[in-house]
C-alpha cells in the first residue's frame, strides 16, 4: 500500500512537472500568460504536497 501511495505522487509530480513547467519556460505568450500558468503549477505543487503529507499520516495510523 505504501509503494503504491508513493509511486501515486511520483506519477503525479512527475505530470504536473512535465505538463505544467513546460508551457511556462517556453510559452510564446505575453508574461502575464507565463505567470498566470506559473501560479496555477505552483498551487497543484502545493496541494500535491499536502495530500501527499495527509496520504503518508494516513497510512501510518492504519
């Protein structure tokens, strides 16, 4: 369960990095477009990293 959980959160990192850096480093967009997309990969950063937290504190009380 715990492999399981862990390769969950690579996967999706692994996503959000390929899907959500990509257009930001090479976006031929005006800057607010860059920065927009930006604060959007930084906020699913976040929130993949605090379920991840609350998935681990999970599995440890089980």
């Amino acid at each position: 369960m715990k492999l399981l959980i862990h390769a969950c959160f690579i996967i999706l990192l692994l996503l959000v990095t390929f899907f959500g850096v990509g257009p930001v480093l090479y976006a031929d967009g005006v800057l607010t477009e860059r920065l927009l997309t930006a604060a959007v990969v930084v906020i699913l950063y976040a929130t993949i990293g605090f379920l991840y937290s609350r998935a681990i504190k999970w599995i440890k009380r089980k």
